[in-house]
C-alpha cells in the first residue's frame, strides 16, 4: 500500500470513534447537547459526510461555566509545579497521538499533511513551554519607595472563554488554552464550527493527563449561540479570541454588560516588501512560502506582495513561475502542499475575489481558477500583477492561496502603501541594506515584522496585532498579562508613622 494510501486508510480508522457523534466535553465527561441537537461537519476534499456534532446552545454554556468555575477552585489553588506536570503529560499525550490529530485535521480543514504533521508537533511544544513558565506564573517585583516596599504579585483572572478559528485549529487552540491553564485559569473552549475533530481530540487528552475535573470544558456549536452566550457569561472572566475583525468587534459589544477582558488575535492583510538589492532567490522563496503555505489560511500569511519599481516584472515572474510548480491535492497525498479550502462557503468567497480582480483592472498572472479535475474546495495559487493598493484585491482579507503585487517606488512610498490598510499584523521586509531595514521595520505599522525572513514563532518572543488585527500579545510572558490579575501589597518599613489630621 502506498503511503497515500495508508494515510487515507488510517485516516478512516481514526473517524470512527466519531460514528456516534462529536461530543461536548464538560465536567471531565463527553455529553451530547442538552437538546440533543447535531449539526454535521462534511470533508472540504470530497464534500462527504464525516461526523455529526453536538450542536451546543445556551444551556450547555451555562452547564460548563458552572463546571469551569469549580474546576477553578482546584486548579488555582495547586501548587505552579504540580500543574507543570499536568501539562507536561498534555504535551506527551499529544505527542503519542500526534498521528491521528494530524490525519483528522486534515480531513475536517482541507490542510496538507505536510504542514499538519507539524502543526500536531507545536501543540505538544505549546503545552511544554507554558508548563515550565507555570512555576513562575505567580511571580512579581518588589518596588521600594523610601520607607515603603511594594510587592506585586499575579493571579488567575478565573474561568476564561477560549473561542477559536478554523485556520490550523488544533495548534491555535494549544496556543491559547496551554497559557490560561499555566496561569492557573480554568476553561471552556468553543471551538470553530467548520473542524471540530482535533478539539475533542484535545479534550480527551487534558482529561486523561490528570487534569481535574471541570478545568477544560469543551462545547461545539455555532457562533451566534454557544460562542454569544460564552463571551455573556458572567462566571467567564475573559475571552481569548481568534478570528475575524469583525467577530472580535461583535464580541466587545456582547461582553460589554459583564465588563469581559478580551484578548483579540484577528484578521491581517500583511505586506511583504521587496527591495531591488535583495537576496531576490530567497526573497522569492519566502514569498511564496507565506502566502501558499497552510492554503493561504493563514492570518500571517503574506498577501500584499510589495515590489520596488525596477524589479517589479522580473520579481514577479519569479513568484508566477514557482506558483505555478506547486501541487494542489489530496491533503493526504504526502506530495500535496495546497489542500482544499475549509468550505464550500469560504471556497466561494476566495474565487469571487477572480472576478473582483478582473474588474478593477488587475491582471492574473498564474492561478485564478478552481481546480478543474477535483471534486472538493480545491483553489489555484493564484498571483494578481498590475495592482494598486485601492483595489479591493489589495484591501480585503481573501484568506486564500492569492497574492496581489503592487508596484512601489522609492522607500517612503514602501512604507505609505504598506501601511494603507485597516490591518496591523504582521510585516515581512526584504533588502541588504541595514540602515533601511531598521529605518522601515520601525515605521510599519504591524504588531510583528520579520526582516529577510518568513514567518519563524519564537514562543518568548511577543505575537499579535495592531489596528483591526487584534488587541494584547501572547507569548512568553505577555500571555499571562492577559490571564491574570496583578495585586499591589504595600508595605511599611519600620518606623513610619502615618500624618496626623486632628490637633
Ligand atoms: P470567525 O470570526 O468567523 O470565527 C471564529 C470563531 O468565532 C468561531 O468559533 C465562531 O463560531 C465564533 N463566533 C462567530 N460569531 C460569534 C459571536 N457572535 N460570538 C462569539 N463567537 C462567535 O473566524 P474564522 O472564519 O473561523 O477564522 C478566520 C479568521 O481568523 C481570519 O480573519 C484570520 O485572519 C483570523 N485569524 C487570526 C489569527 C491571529 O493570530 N491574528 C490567527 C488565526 C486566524
């Protein structure tokens, strides 16, 4: 059997688990909807019937705040390095079944093997980074004023809401829950309704590492009730949010009567910048990389494509030429990079964006059709030249494998274009000029930039967006600014004496 093959026939084995259904997990226990009501989740690569889903609503929010306000009492209470372990045998229980998430995750997004076998591998090292910083989560400073000392200290915040995309989901859930639950926070995670395999995946293997009953509680459903209801919830303390601009901005309002704190990681529309004196080979290269890597569906991916004046032609048919070398299949073919989008109904969104182009004027230059041969959501890399940055083309997040190349002329011109948009989040910046790579870095407006390369994670360092991409960092240490509170306790040296109003 070859590996494609065997790929698709253990893919198979591990959905059977699902033939019941896709549960709730509440209480350190799987539950149907209280209503018992299913929606279903279907494959984008053949558009086939995987699992039905337990279509949580209100009551099932309500039910799992309840256990995650519990579970808080235990969890906040155990010492940093017992919850070190905890997590600790998270991240090996995703290791030991890194396989079959990978495998899922790919079935339920349309995700190539090739970057899934990873993206299962970063969620184990997600958890082991925030076990060993659990140690230190409590930690403050001591800050002294004469005949005073002040020592902070931080706190869980209490139960938080963690409500996921369905971009890479099992990572970017691992990305958000390992730090609240390090800090000491207990959960409910509502996870995207277009994948949520590898979330009950997730669930079952918190669950079985020890963790207490009640501290992860998992709840499918739709955003509208399970995900409205979660950011109203008074007994939830914060909501950690990935997705949409305009997903976060309904959130604010919902979670504006219990006064939430919202951590928003959100849409991007991010430049990358080539300079003529670039290293053009690499430059190509990573272009490509961040813009037809993970489908497109990517928030840092890199979709504007920002070429100085006299290279613009050569550069882009650089771009053109790999694009068109790409192979779009089967995201289980080990050969595949490009896999089928997550759904019909995004599939349809990213394709009306073809005529979009066509419209105002651009042109396309590889790319630009649905994949003929194949039945699922299966899209070109495509490649938009002749642009400008009013275009809608360049404006709007497509989230898809399409890049629009735009034209600039000198640096400031670089940096005007690249900071025309309503997104901050991510910046990429090619040229071997120092002095102008310092000199634009600092001036683009974007939470993260990398200089002469891709996007590469460092899990201390900071990650997040400004303008409509997102609000607070995660990160290092920046995670638990937002899941936890910090206390001032001020003390008196010896021999204060406090004034005296009365005579
Ligand atoms: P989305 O905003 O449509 O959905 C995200 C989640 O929010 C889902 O679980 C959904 O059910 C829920 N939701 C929807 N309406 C809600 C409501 N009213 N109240 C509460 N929850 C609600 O996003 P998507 O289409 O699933 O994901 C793609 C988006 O995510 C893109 O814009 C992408 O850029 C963004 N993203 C950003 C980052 C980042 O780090 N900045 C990372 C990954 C994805």
């Amino acid at each position: 059997m070859s590996t494609f093959e065997q790929n698709k026939a253990d893919a198979a084995g591990f959905l059977k688990q699902f033939e019941h259904g896709v549960m709730n997990y509440i209480d350190g226990e799987q539950k149907p909807a209280l209503d018992g009501t299913w929606f279903d989740t279907d494959s984008p690569v053949d558009l086939k019937f995987l699992a039905k889903v337990a279509r949580g609503k209100e009551q099932d929010i309500d039910l799992a705040a309840a256990a995650a306000a519990r579970g808080f009492k235990v969890w906040s209470a155990m010492d940093g390095k017992q919850r070190q372990k905890i997590l600790h045998a998270i991240a090996d229980g995703i290791v030991a079944r890194a396989r079959e998430i990978a495998l899922l995750e790919c079935i339920d997004t349309g995700q190539s093997l090739k970057f899934m076998a990873k993206a299962a591998l970063r969620g184990a090292e997600n958890f082991r980074f925030f076990a060993d910083k659990a140690v230190e989560a409590q930690d403050g400073q001591s800050l002294y004023l004469a005949g005073q000392v002040n020592i902070t200290k931080r706190y869980p915040i209490g139960p938080v809401g963690v409500i996921t995309p369905w971009n890479t989901p099992f990572m970017l859930s691992t990305w958000k829950i390992a730090p609240a639950l390090a800090a000491g926070c207990s959960i409910v995670h509502k996870p995207a309704e277009f994948s949520p395999l590898t979330a009950n995946l997730l669930a079952q293997i918190a669950n079985e590492a020890g963790l207490p009953k009640g501290v992860w509680n998992l709840v499918n459903g739709m955003g509208e009730d399970a995900g409205k209801r979660l950011t109203e919830h008074p007994l939830i303390k914060a909501i950690a949010f990935v997705g949409e601009s305009s997903t976060g901005s309904l959130i604010q309002k919902q979670g504006a009567d219990t006064l939430k704190r919202a951590h928003f990681e959100l849409g991007g529309k991010n430049p990358i910048l080539v300079f003529a004196d670039a290293d053009l080979e690499k430059a190509a290269d990573a272009a490509v990389f961040m813009i037809y890597s993970l489908n497109g569906e990517r928030c840092t991916s890199s979709s504007r494509l920002l070429v100085e004046e006299s290279i613009y032609e050569h550069f882009c048919t650089m771009v053109a030429d790999r694009a068109n070398n790409i192979k779009v299949g089967h995201p289980l073919d080990p050969e595949t990079v490009i896999g089928p989008l997550v759904h019909p109904e995004h599939e349809a969104k990213v394709l009306s964006y073809f005529e979009t182009a066509k419209a105002e004027g651009a042109s396309i230059a590889a790319g630009g059709k649905k994949v003929a041969n194949l039945n699922g959501c299966f899209v070109q890399p495509t490649l938009f030249t002749q642009a400008h940055n009013k275009m809608r083309i360049a404006q709007e997040e497509i989230f898809g494998p399409v890049l629009t190349a735009i034209p600039f002329k000198d640096d400031e011109d670089a940096v005007a274009i690249a900071n025309d948009v309503e997104y901050g989040l991510a910046g990429y910046l090619w040229s071997q000029n120092v002095e102008r790579c310092w000199k634009i870095a600092d001036q683009l407006e974007a939470g993260m930039v990398w200089v002469n390369s891709e996007n590469s994670r460092h899990l201390p360092a900071p990650f997040g967006g400004v303008k409509a991409s997102g609000i607070g960092r995660d990160g290092g240490d920046w995670s638990f600014e937002f899941y936890m509170e910090t206390k001032n306790i001020s003390f008196a040296m010896a021999g204060h004496t406090p004034p005296k109003l009365d005579k």
